[in-house]
C-alpha cells in the first residue's frame, strides 16, 4: 500500500518567514495530493491540493510544488504569521480517491 | 464551501455500551466515506472506506464487528462502536468525498470517551 512520510514534525519560524514541508510517497500510482492544516481538537481543513498533471500550485501565501519522478511534494508558506501555529498533514490518494493516505504531521510554531 | 457534519462532537458511554456516530455530506452527494480514529498529537489514522449501498473496506487490525459502519445514502454515513471499552476513547472523524472534483472534506470531528 501507499507510504507517506513527512518532514520535519516540527517546525518554529519567526514571523514573517517562510515555512517548507516536504512529503515523500511510494505508490506511482497516486495522482491527487492534498494538504490539511488542523488545529488542536478540530477538523483538518483542506488549505492546498494539487493533481499529479500539475507540477506547481499557488494560493496567495501557500504553494505546493510535486514531483513526480521523484514522488515527492512539498508545502510552502510564505511571510508567515501567528495564526498559521497549527499541525499540517500532506495526504497522497489513488485508484479514484478511493484511498487516502496521511502524513505524519508537522507541528508549525511561528513565533512573533 | 463543501460541508460535512459530525455529530455527535462529545460522547461519553459506559463500558459495553455502544455508540452511534453520523456523519453527514450537507450539500453534495458523496458516493466514498472515510472514518479515522486520531490519537492525541498523532496522525490521522484511516480505520475504514464505506461506500454506498456496499459493505466497507475495512483496514488491516481494524475490527470490522466492533466499528459497524453503514453508508445508506449519499449523504449518511455512521460508525457503530458496539461493546466499546475505555481504550476506544479517542478522536473519531470521518471525510467525505465529493463526487464532483474528488476534493476530500472533514467532519468536525466526536470525542469518544468510554468510562
């Protein structure tokens, strides 16, 4: 089955930073990929996806950039501030979304 | 944007008792549901793929007669926790997937607590 690994699992930036997270599949196959920002006690809220036809996405401060020769993809977060403080997971899906696969988590502090 | 309830959002039941919870696309039809169980500071954790009007895909290690799930319409999904015991206290939250775009969403997300 698909593997996700993230990295770091924690991330402190000061304000005003940019912030990368990067995150590694296994399965070929996977073709649409999704990044979450939850805080404590809540739902994870969708913030960025990209398709694999796609090789950058961006949306004001946030980016996501695949590759998919080497079947990684990473999370940007540019002139950061406090209320981005919260836990992001990346997500690799496959087989028509039937199956989605979750990162690990990175605990993102931005520092004012 | 697209909505999905959960409910109920706290749950306290006694040991051997069990438990309900639905999960609901509000505005879109959502043919796939997912359930996950999250423990604190940890990743989501995938326990089950319900499909409607088909019987779930269960994860390996998951018990399939323990964490009941049905997906009757496509817009209902539920998760039965029968005969729970206080090591199933945890974060429960389900996704759906709208059918148009395969964008996923989340529920809010029910704190099982099993005393």
């Amino acid at each position: 089955g698909e593997n996700v690994e993230q990295h770091p699992s924690t991330l402190s930036v000061q304000e005003g930073d940019s912030a990368v997270i990067k995150c590694t599949y296994s399965d070929s196959a996977s073709n649409y990929f999704p990044w979450y920002k939850q805080e404590l006690g809540k739902r994870p809220q969708l913030i960025i996806d990209i398709r694999s036809n796609v090789g950058e996405k961006k949306d004001q401060r946030i980016a996501v950039t695949l590759n998919k020769t080497a079947k990684h993809f990473s999370l940007h977060i540019t002139e950061t501030q406090p209320e981005d403080s919260a836990v992001y997971f990346c997500a690799a899906a496959s087989g028509g979304y039937q199956k989605v696969t979750f990162g690990t988590g990175t605990k993102l502090q931005v520092i004012p | 944007g697209a909505v999905v309830s959960q409910h109920p959002s706290r749950v306290i039941c006694k040991s051997g008792t069990s438990v309900k919870i639905e999960c609901r696309s509000l505005d879109f039809q959502a043919t796939t549901m997912f359930w996950y169980r999250q423990f604190p500071k940890q990743s989501l954790m995938l326990m089950a793929t319900s499909n409607e009007g088909s019987k779930a895909t269960y994860e390996q290690g998951v018990e399939k007669d323990k964490f009941l799930i049905n997906h009757a319409s496509l817009t209902l999904s539920t998760l039965t926790v029968t005969s729970a015991h206080p090591e199933d206290s945890s974060f429960y939250i389900c996704s759906a997937r709208r059918s148009q775009g395969n964008t996923i969403y989340f529920g809010e997300g029910s704190w099982l607590t099993v005393v």
